[in-house]
C-alpha cells in the first residue's frame, strides 16, 4: 500500500512515456521546445513494465495513466498497454494525448486491453487551435477523437483549458459540441506548469468564470461528492443530465486532501504531487539490479513523505522546475 502521513492512500499511478511533444502549447513549452531528455535517461519497455507491476502486485495500485509528452510518440505503447493488461491483478488503463496519432492507433489500443482516454482539444476554431498550439493540427484531433468513440475507448473525455482573450468564449460552443459528440468535456484550470514560467494567477480563467458561462446556455445541477470521490473534477449533470461536465479547479478549489495519486516520470522518477519540488528516484535502483522488494520500500517511502498540498493559491507557492512535458499530467 502506498499511504502518505495525512492517511491518502495512492491506487492511481500516472506513467509518463515519453517527454517529447508535436504540439507546443502556449501554455506549457516554448515555441523552440524543450531540451529533450537522451534516450539512455529513458525507461525501457522492460523497465515501465515491471514498475508497473510491482505498484499492482505488491502496492495496490488499481489505474494506470498513460502520458507524456505525448504518449502516442512512444514507439513501444501498443505492446507496453498489452503487457500492463496481462498482469494480474489487471489494472485499468487509460491514456492522455493530444489525440493527433489516434485515428491510426485507436483500434490497436482498444485490441491491446486499453480502457479508454482523455483528449486535449481547446477549442473548436482551427485559427485559435493554430495560435494556441503553433501547429495546425486541429482536424488531426477530431478525427482522432472520432476514432477513439468508434473503437470503443470510452467514455471518450476531452480535456479543455480556457485562456484570456483566445478562447475564454468557447465554453457553450464546447459543451453543446461535447454532448452531440458523446464525449465528456472536463475544463482545466490553467496551472503553472509552463517552462517560461510566465503564469499568473490574476491572467487565468477560473472555475467560477467557466461555469458563469455555461449557465448563460445550460442549467447545471451539482453531481453531488459521493458521486465524486477522489477525482479532481466536480461534475455537473447539464440540463438534467444524462450529459455531464466536469471542472477541475486544481488552483481555486484545490482537491489534494482526497488525492490518491502517485506519478512515474519517463526518466523513472516518482513524484508524489503534480507540483513537487522533489523526486525519488527508481531508475538507479532497476539498474543496480535491486529486487523487487527494495524498490516497492523506495516507493513507499517516497508516498510517506508527501506533503499535505500544492497550496497554488499560496503567496509562497514555488513553481516546479520541470515542465508538464516532462512530468506528465
């Protein structure tokens, strides 16, 4: 078990793949990118496997995150999602992309034993996907979102960040687009996770801002917290339901007392918070040949330490020094 002083306990590994990226999202890398990590930094196949096995076999991990980077940039991902699907106990998988690589992959996945995935997509104006993304890409992403719903990777979730002056108007258009599509459309507060480090907490658009919006179109009805539980988005039923919407206000509703996370980075570090300023590292012990045993005790010493919350709404909040690529979300 993998349980932290304040009693969490983590039963969701987030596994980042890969640190690289085809898009260069505003507000996550520069334009130029990133200096990439070298390949020998990177876990093997072999590596992400039996990591992953250890956490379900012996630290009763229960879901499995893929991410990145962007996963789908991993040359090995069908046949690590196949390997993680025959262990036992078999954990749930999903995955989090950008969706560009889905249309080709999506029936692969989904015949590998993967359970579903999120998609980020900011808006639905090719323009502002071009702006927000310096790629232009944006029908790449439809098309694989309509691969992933056909393939059976479902519920199909979109995940949307809102930023001032670009696409801080969207939110209906988004929903309503959502719901005809059957996916399940989730805002995303934007978090300080950029390697320029330019965010701020005065510049970004809040949880309250995004559902004032929606309710100019649609009733929301609370879900309610049973219905919640450790997952970082509040839901609301639209318009009575069934369609929900989700928002995960990690800066002004912060929901790290209920969190049940723990994250492997793609060079083989855990993390313990999303925003942690310290890692653990588990690759120099796969290398040195330790057992099994060892790097579950690593492992769980790591999680005993991890600290009450992010505290981004905090004036002495300390930006991480890596970049969500590089983390993994």
């Amino acid at each position: 078990m993998l349980i932290d002083t304040y009693g969490r306990v983590a039963t969701d590994l987030r596994v980042s793949l890969t640190d690289r990226c085809n898009l260069r999202c505003t507000y996550c890398m520069p334009e130029e990118g990133l200096q990439w990590l070298a390949k020998p930094d990177l876990l093997t196949d072999d590596e992400i496997v039996r990591l992953i096995d250890i956490a379900v076999r012996t630290l009763g991990v229960e879901e499995v995150r893929f991410t990145g980077g962007e996963p789908l940039l991993r040359p090995g991902l069908v046949g690590i999602v196949e390997r993680v699907a025959a262990l036992d106990p078999r954990p749930q998988m999903s995955l989090t992309t950008n969706g560009i690589g889905l249309r080709r992959t999506a029936t692969a996945l989904k015949a590998a034993g993967l359970d579903r995935v999120n998609v980020s997509l900011d808006t639905l104006r090719p323009d502002v996907f071009k702006t927000l993304t310096r790629r232009d890409r944006h029908k790449d992403v439809l098309d694989g979102l309509e691969a992933a719903r056909e393939a059976g990777l479902t519920p199909v979730k979109v995940n949307t960040v809102l930023m001032p002056g670009l696409n801080d108007d969207e939110a209906p258009d988004l929903l309503a687009w959502a719901m005809e599509h059957e996916y399940e459309l989730r805002f995303i507060e934007q978090m300080p996770l950029d390697a320029q480090h330019g965010w701020k907490r005065e510049g970004m658009v809040t949880a309250g801002d995004i559902l004032a919006s929606l309710r100019t179109r649609f009733d929301l009805s609370p879900e309610g917290a049973d219905e919640r539980g450790s997952a970082p988005a509040e839901r609301w039923l639209v318009d009575g339901g069934p369609h929900r919407v989700g928002v995960i206000a990690s800066v002004t509703r912060p929901f790290c007392a209920a969190c049940d996370r723990t994250r492997l980075t793609a060079d083989g570090q855990i993390r313990t918070c999303l925003f942690a300023t310290e890692e653990t590292d588990l690759r120099a012990a796969l290398r040195s040949d330790a057992p099994d045993e060892e790097i579950a005790r690593i492992w769980r010493q790591a999680m005993w330490g991890k600290k009450a919350g992010a505290g981004l709404d905090d004036p002495s909040f300390v930006q991480p020094d890596r970049p969500m690529s590089a983390i993994g979300g």
